[in-house]
C-alpha cells in the first residue's frame, strides 16, 4: 500500500516535466558523500526535475552570447567557470558598457539553498525566476524576451535542443529559464582538501588545523555563526546579515528588497568555498584579497544600527586577531577550494 | 517540500493502516497541538518587536531581541497510569520568521488525562554530534562546534544592549551544554531541562499553548548582568549552568483549547 503510495508520488514527479506528456531522460543529481552523510537533500523543484537533455540545453544557453541584446554576452561572461562562475572585475559590465553595483556572484551548490533565496539580497525565490533578471536587465544583457525567443526560434540547433529536452519546439522564456536552472544546479564543488579531511582521506596542516579552531572560537574568529562549520559544508547560512562594512548604506542590500529599515546593510553571507579563485570580496568586491577580509573582521568592523550581534567588540574595531590566528585563518579557509571543481569538463564551455 | 509531502502521504498511509488493523475499535487516537508563544514579562513578542531597543532586564539594561531561535525536544505524554507517549521527535523554532511556532509531535494518543512535558534543547541522550541532517542543515548549521563537546545548540537568544558607557552592544546569550575545555577530555555537564506543563484533558482537536517569558532569562534565580555575560558564553561552564537554571522559570502552560 505504502509502495504503491510512493510510486504513485514519483510517477507524478517525472510526467510533471511539462503539459505534453514527453519524457526526456532523468537524471539523478550526484549527492557528494559529504553533504550526504551531513546535510538535508538538494531541492529539485517538482516541475523542472533535472534531465539529461535539459541540462545540455541549459549549459548551451549559459555560455551562449545571442541571450543578450546585441548577441556580445553570455552568463559565464560573468560567471567564469574559472572563477568558481564569478567574474575577476569588481563590478560586472553590461552589454553597453554600463558598470553595476554589485559584484557577481559565484556559482556552486545552488540546489542547497534550502530558503531558496537568491542575489545578495535574496529578492529572487528560486533558480528559474533568478535566471529572468540578467537577460532584461538594462545593465547586464539588455535583451527582451520576445527577443531572445525569436533568436533562439531562428536557430538551426535549438528547436530540436528545446524538443529533446520539453517534447515541443516552441521556445519560451520559462523553458529557457528551467533548462538554465537545471545545469546550474548540477555545479555542485566538494572536493576540496577539507573535504577529504572530512572523508577521512587527507591530513591538515597544524596551520590549517588551528586556522579551524579560530574559526570556530567564539573568542577569536567565530565564523561559524553564519558561515557553517565541518557539520554543514556548505560553509554558508544562505541569510542575510550586517557584517561591519559600513556607517551608512549606499546599498541597501535585503532592506532595499524587503522595504524594512532593520535590514538595511543586510547582504547574503558567501559560501567560504572556492575563495582562492572568487576575489574580489563582498557584495560590492571592496576587499581583494583574504587578507583584508580578515583584517576587516579583526579591527575594520564599523558600527551601524544594523550590525550584526555576532560582530563583537565593535568600538575597537574587532577581535585583534594575532598575526599568526590570521595567517592560520586564512590557510585553514584556503582548504575550502576545490581545483576539481573549476576544472571539470562538465562545466566547460 | 516535496518530502514534507511525502511524509504527510506516507503519515496518512500508516495511518490507515493501522485503523484498518483495530477492525473498527472505537478508541479515538489523537494528534496534539503545541503552540509556541513569546513574550517580556506580559507583552507579546512578534516580528515587529524585533530589533527595538524597548526592554529592561531585571538587573536594569536595556535591551533589544534580534534573533530569537530554540529547540525543543521529546514531547511526552504520561497518563494517569503512568504509561509514557513520546515521538522522540524535536522542533526548531524562530520567532522573529514565525516559524515552526506550531508543532504536532508525530504521535497519536488515546483520547484521556495526560501530563505533558518537553525537554528545553536536547538532553545527553538525543544531543548526538551531526546525528540531524535537519538541524545540520538549519541556521547555517544548528551545531556546536567539537572543541566544545559537539551536539548542538539549544538557544540563540541575540540582540544589543546600552553599556555603561552608553553603546549599543551586541550580546549572545547561547545556551549549550555546559563544557569545560580546561580539561582532557572536554568536561561536559547536561544543561537542558524538562518543563512540565502540568496536566490536560486531550481530546480529538486540543492545542495547548507554550508561552516562554524571555525575561525570564534574565531574571531568576541569576540576577543577569549583560555587562559582564553577554558574549563568550559558550565556553563558559559556568555561565551555562546558570543560564539552565533561568530557564526553568521561563515556560508556562496557556491556553488549552479543544476546537
């Protein structure tokens, strides 16, 4: 009866792939032994399960310059897969040579964030939503979905890419955005040496090893308060907080989305993975290098209204790591990059 | 989500089941209600009181809340024979999101006179290190860290307070189980405590509520002063036992309603 029940579930999952009854090929999403053994599963929206056609599809579109306007950008301009999907530049340029505010963001473990919210303030509720933002806004691609689905119709490739993936030609906007949402959640990244550590296969240095313990220190680094810990690798909360950047906010972050003063300031804690290839740092790429990030939460931290709790000894300007606490910090964060992820054919072009 | 579904499906399915096995047995098995409720000393704590600085403690500072987050775990129903019901199930809740303010123990019990109790956190039992994928996965991680003994929090209770030197100050009144990293291996005492809710009727739709007095914390039997304890708590041995011993004078039972 149970079974029956479960299979009733599963059966409902994977015909829901769109109104027309057409199956592409499921694919089951690798679960890395160390978030399997550790942390809740990968959120797959019921109606855009990962297929093996939809994600090649998805990667086409990604690294395709004819999403934007004048056929000059593709996403992975600004999400290089180098950069573990970010962009080197502070700011990103648009198609017309227009600068952003905001630095990109890197691309990775997207299907772990469980709140589902994304951008630096958390204004998108999923992956598929998300994806519609770059491809009309005035700053990055500049593009119109009429037009992006004509280009895409006018294609000799895509209809049959698009018939492979949904069972139909016709292209639209939501099958773009589901097929770009299917690749990104594949870009999954652990394997990285604290990884092994963790899978018992690779030893830490006694550098990164007390680089760990000042981390999880509540009197030294107490990073793990927003950015995880060994318990959850993904070494980020997904939440939006105040860390210290700033007295007054050109940026609003999460209170310019939600209209709520008390997060004004407030921007999404990054995942402390891949930091060795994501410089540079913060919401607006302030800090080039780890070290003036960790500077920054030693003696940089400023005071606003909306700082955050856990931002201690603020008048002074931080905790005064020791200089050997900082060189440790930073060793044991660099142990969270994961050269196999940036090089994996998969993710290339 | 779609898990959550399939749990309900799956809870539905058992369900039937076993009725099917009573043959009819009239004996209504019942699920409960618990409702989580806040508040400083009588006023209620919602979204919007977050962030103000609008409360006195009992040692005289004032103070706001930004961050209100707990656990509770093993509901337990015992009734007036003395037999135990407990799902051995427990229950993250965020004020400050509205969420989990509302939990149902995946427990069904016979209609009829029941104490009810819960434990404040996790006790030694169940607080087994990285055991919850839900609670590893909660917060950016629900965790202590293993230089202090591992398992996990029981409280986050954050916010800021005016110094003696007029500043707002970020205090972390987190409570864990009481370790003392001095020495080797960590000691570790278990500072999670049962509340008890006294007696209820359960009947085929009761909802009890769970008011917690946040004042409490700071109230009684420590006199807290936030201007020695309020950051660096978790390593603090001491500090942990005392913030256990506030918190046994900071749930109530309130409402019990049967509709």
């Amino acid at each position: 009866m149970i079974l029956v029940f479960v299979a009733g579930l599963c059966y409902s999952c994977v015909t829901d792939n769109d109104d027309n009854g057409y199956v592409a090929t499921p694919f089951t999403l690798e679960v890395p032994q160390v978030f399997a053994e550790r942390i809740l599963p990968p959120v797959i929206p019921e109606d855009n399960p990962l297929t093996v056609e939809g994600i090649a599809l998805g990667k086409k579109l990604f690294f395709d310059p004819s999403l934007s306007a004048d056929g000059t950008q593709a996403c992975a301009d600004c999400h290089r897969p180098e950069n573990a999907f970010s962009d080197a530049r502070q700011f990103s340029i648009g198609i017309d040579g227009s600068v952003g505010t905001r630095n990109s963001m890197p691309l990775f473990n997207m299907a772990w964030n469980y709140n589902e919210e994304f951008f630096w303030d958390g204004r998108a509720q999923s992956l598929e939503e998300q994806i519609f933002e770059p491809v009309t806004n005035p700053i990055e691609m500049k593009n119109t979905w009429p037009n992006v689905e004509n280009t895409l119709r006018a294609s000799d490739t895509y209809p049959a890419l698009f018939e492979q993936a949904f069972g139909t030609t016709t292209i639209d906007s939501v099958r773009v955005s589901r097929a770009i949402a299917q690749f990104l959640r594949t870009l999954v990244s652990a394997n990285s040496k604290f990884d092994r550590f963790l899978l018992g296969q690779e030893e830490l240095t006694p550098s990164e090893e007390n680089g760990l313990a000042v981390f999880l220190d509540e009197s030294r680094g107490d990073c793990f308060h927003c950015h995880g810990l060994p318990a959850n690798p993904l070494w980020t909360d997904n939440i939006f907080h105040n860390n210290g950047l700033d007295e007054t906010f050109s940026d609003r972050g999460r209170g310019g989305f939600t209209g709520d003063p008390r997060e004004f300031g407030w921007f999404k804690s990054g995942s402390l993975r891949n930091l060795a290839y994501t410089a540079p740092y913060m919401h607006d790429g302030r800090f080039t290098t780890l070290d003036e990030v960790i500077d920054h939460y030693s003696e940089g931290l400023v005071f606003s209204e909306t700082i955050d709790p856990l931002m201690k000894k603020v008048a002074e300007g931080g905790v005064q790591l020791s200089d050997q606490d900082k060189a440790d910090l930073k060793a044991f964060l660099l142990s969270l990059s994961d050269p196999s992820f940036i090089n994996n054919p998969n993710f290339q072009q | 989500m779609k898990k959550i579904v399939l749990l309900i499906a799956l809870t539905l399915a058992v369900t039937a089941c076993k009725k099917d096995d009573n043959g009819g047995n009239v004996i209504n098995e019942v699920t409960v209600d618990l409702i989580f409720s806040h508040d400083w000393d009588g006023s209620a704590i919602t979204n919007a009181d977050f962030d103000q600085i609008q409360y006195t403690n009992a040692h005289g500072e004032e103070l706001s809340i930004s961050k209100l987050v707990y656990l509770i775990s093993d509901v337990t129903f015992t009734n007036t024979a003395g037999d135990k019901f407990d799902a051995g199930d427990f229950n993250l809740i965020n004020v400050r999101n509205n969420s989990n303010l509302t939990f149902t123990p995946g427990i069904e019990i016979p209609e009829g006179d029941y104490t009810v109790t819960f434990t404040f956190g996790f006790d030694d039992e169940d607080n087994i290190d990285q055991a919850y994928p839900e609670l590893n996965s909660a917060d950016g991680g629900w965790n202590v860290p293993a230089p202090l003994g591992g398992g996990y929090h029981y409280m986050r209770l954050e916010g800021k307070y005016i110094d003696s030197n007029s500043d707002e100050v970020g205090y972390q009144y987190h409570t864990i189980r009481a370790n003392d990293m001095s020495t080797n291996p960590v000691t570790l005492q278990d500072t999670s405590f049962e509340v008890n809710l006294g007696q209820v009727t359960i009947g085929s739709n009761t909802t009890i509520e769970v008011k917690m007095n946040v004042a409490e914390w700071f109230k009684n039997p420590n006199l807290w002063d936030l201007n020695v304890l309020f950051s660096t708590l978790m390593p603090n041995f001491d500090a942990q036992i005392m913030m256990s011993e506030n918190g046994m004078t900071v749930f109530s039972r309130g409402a019990v309603t049967q509709q």
